[in-house]
C-alpha cells in the first residue's frame, strides 16, 4: 500500500470513529484506553505518511477532535495516563502535525519556484538549441571559407555575433537559476529537505548548458586567434559577467546539493570558468599589445589589466617629459601616433568592454586623457611667424633705443 492509501486508509478510520459521538460511553474502561491509545498511534502515524498541506489539514481536524469524541472519559483517562493528559497528548500531537504541515508547506513552494524555473529554462534551452544550429552552420561556412582572408574575416565576426547571442541566452539562463535558488530559504531546510528540493531540478538542464557554454568559448578562443581586439574584449566581459553570476550561484548549489557528486560537479564547473578565465586574458593582451605595436607604439610589456595600466602609464610620462624639453614636429608626429589609436580605439571601441570587465575604471581613463592633453600641450613645435615677429620686436626695440640715445645726445649738445 502507497504512502498516500495508508494515510487517507487511517483518515477514514479515525474519521469514522469521531462520527459516532456515544461510542465512549458504552465501552469498559479498558476498552476506552485501548481505543484512545490506538486513535493516537494512527494519528503519529498519519503525520509520517502525510504528503501534502491539503492532507495535513484533514488530519489537524481529525486531531482537534479527539477531545470531545472521549469527553465523557477524560478524567479517566488523565488519572491513568498521568502526568501526561488527554490535553496535552493530543497538543503534542497537533503540534507535530502543524511542523510537518509548514516543512510540507515550505516544500511546496520551493517546488512552485522549481516549476517556474524549469519553464524558464526550458524556454531559453530552445533558444541555445537554435544558436548552436546557426554556430554550427557558421563554422562549417569558415572552415570552406579559404579563398580569401576578408572573407574569412567577416565570417569569423559572424560567428562571434552568433557566440554572443549564444552566451547571453546563457547569461539569461544563469540568472533564472540564481533567482530562483536565491529564494529557497536554505537555512530552514534539513539536509533531507534540501535533497527532495534539488531533486526536482534537473541537473542536465542546469549544468549541461553551463559546461557547454565553457566549453564552446574556450574552444572558440583557440580556434580563432586572429580576432580584433574589440572582439577579445567583449568575450573578456562576457567571461566576467558570467563568472560573477556564477560565482553568485555556485555558492547557492553548493549548499543546496548535500550529495557529494552534485558538490564536485559544482566546483569543477568553477575550475572551468576560471581556465576559460585565463584563455581569454591571455588572448586579450596579447591583441591589445599587437594593437599599440602595428601603430609602431612600443610600450613596455604588459599581461594583465594592472600591468598595462602601468605601462600607459609610463609611456605617457616619458612622452611628457621628453616633450617638456621642447616641442617640435616630430614630438607632435608621435603624439598624433598615439592620440589616434587611444582615441579611435581605446576610447571609442574597447572602453566599454574594458569598464565592463573590470579591467579598467572611469577614473583610469580620465587620468589617461589628462596625460594625454598635457603631452600634447607641450608637444606642438614653436611657429616660425612667432620668432619672425620676435625678431622685427627686437629690432624694433634696437632702434628706438638707437634713436632715442641720439636725441639724447644732440640735446645734451
């Protein structure tokens, strides 16, 4: 017999019993202790079979009403049950009935928010589906695509743009999940409460599309080294906003998944964003560097977001007291150089990814531009029609000092 047959098989009896409100008063004393005690054993027993908030009503009735089905025995019953009492037995019992009816409760909906998140993914699993079909395709077009490097350029790009739109069905999909377990109260749940709730996700749906993710960009990264940097530093924000929100989740599922093989999988998953995490700086900078080296901008060597701050940095300062010496044509030549690729690039392609990866603040780039507007400043070469008109002042200022040292002189005379 099912959990849910034996509960509703006591339910009807007790049930049957309380509807006969005489029955007490015809049986021996023995007799009423022995149906009272029987009546409390399947009560115990239908609260450990109890499977729904529904269920766990019906039997809150069937024990509130325990009491005046032995009232004309209650005085009998407390002398031979003491110290405990019809009262309090049956308090006892209610109250265990009430704690199992709220953990039921509290199960119930987490499995409301389980329900709404598997429509949820299920919704966006379509949608990430359809995006490896169209990368799917895309790759197989780059991989014909040999006749030409624009060609294969502008292929590449579209399977970047496909790879994005990929990643933010991803993102989407990571932030339901996050939503949802951030509403499960953890900290009322036993271990066992916890285990029934994980269950009801799917773990495939979850961690499948997760590794998959990882593994597509990071396979992507090593199969198309000759993006842009714009192309690099948008993965490089896409890869930090995902480990953040993964960072956010992956703690919710460790505390969440007690079993110890869901507990591995969630740490190894974080192993893997972090060596997606590394594939992608190390791409980034090495294009960064490329980019500043084509426009023959030689700086100092840099791999990490710090170490390119610095050799902005010092690059800047060594232009600015160079040019501190003397502007001049050349001077304002490699000024221009750098103002191009800071401006144009830098500025207009890169910063967003740049803010959004936290590679670099508002206030880095701020500092950057004062360097950059002091250099110049100082960089511009002297004009020609500057010293002309120097030079016709001082022989302005000679001769009327000649002619007034002579006037002078005659009127001396």
């Amino acid at each position: 017999m099912s959990a849910i047959k034996k509960f509703f098989t006591v339910l009807i009896a007790l049930s049957f019993g309380l509807s006969v409100q005489s029955f007490a008063q015809f049986q021996s004393d023995s007799e009423v202790k022995r149906n009272f005690d029987r009546d409390i054993a399947d009560a115990n027993q239908a609260v450990r079979t109890i499977q729904s908030v529904a269920q766990a009503d019906s039997l809150l009735d069937v024990i509130n009403n325990i009491p005046a089905k032995y009232s004309d025995n209650t005085s009998f019953l407390d002398r031979v049950m003491h110290p405990n009492t019809v009262r309090s037995t049956v308090q006892n019992l209610r109250d265990l009935a009430q704690v199992t009816r709220e953990r039921i409760r509290r199960i119930e909906q987490q499995g409301e928010n389980v329900t709404v998140l598997e429509q949820r993914i299920s919704e966006l699993s379509d949608s990430v589906s359809d995006s490896n079909e169209e990368l799917q395709r895309l790759r197989e077009q780059l991989n014909q695509a040999t006749r030409a490097r624009n060609v294969n350029a502008a292929r590449a790009r579209d399977f970047s743009d496909a790879l994005r739109e990929r990643d933010e069905f991803i993102l989407q999909l990571i932030d339901s999940v996050f939503v949802a377990y951030s509403r499960v109260d953890l900290a009322s749940l036993s271990a066992a409460e916890r285990r029934q709730v994980a269950l009801e996700l799917d773990p495939e749906n979850v961690f499948g599309h997760i590794e998959s993710v990882i593994a597509n960009n990071v396979d992507f990264l090593n199969t198309h080294t000759q993006l842009s940097s714009e192309d690099f530093l948008r993965l490089y924000s896409v890869q930090a906003e995902f480990k953040r929100m993964w960072d956010n989740l992956g703690s919710r599922l460790s505390e969440l998944y007690v079993d110890t093989d869901r507990s591995a999988r969630v740490r190894a998953i974080s192993r893997e964003i972090d060596g997606w995490g590394s594939t992608i700086d190390n791409a980034v900078w090495q294009s960064v560097a490329a980019s500043f080296s084509q426009r023959e901008i030689e700086m100092q060597s840099f791999s990490s977001a710090a170490s390119f701050n610095a050799a902005l940095n010092s690059f800047l300062n060594t232009a600015i007291e160079r040019a501190r010496e003397g502007g001049s044509e050349e001077e304002y030549a490699r000024y221009q150089q750098f103002a191009n690729v800071w401006n144009n690039d830098v500025k207009s392609s890169w910063q967003e990814y740049l803010i959004d990866a936290g590679l670099m603040s508002y206030r880095d780039f701020v500092a950057i531009d004062q360097q950059v507007s002091e250099w110049k400043v100082l960089a511009q070469p002297q004009s020609y029609a500057f010293m002309i008109y120097l030079g016709l002042a001082l022989v302005i200022i000679i001769v009327l000092t000649i002619l007034y040292l002579k006037e002078k002189g005659r009127a001396k005379a």
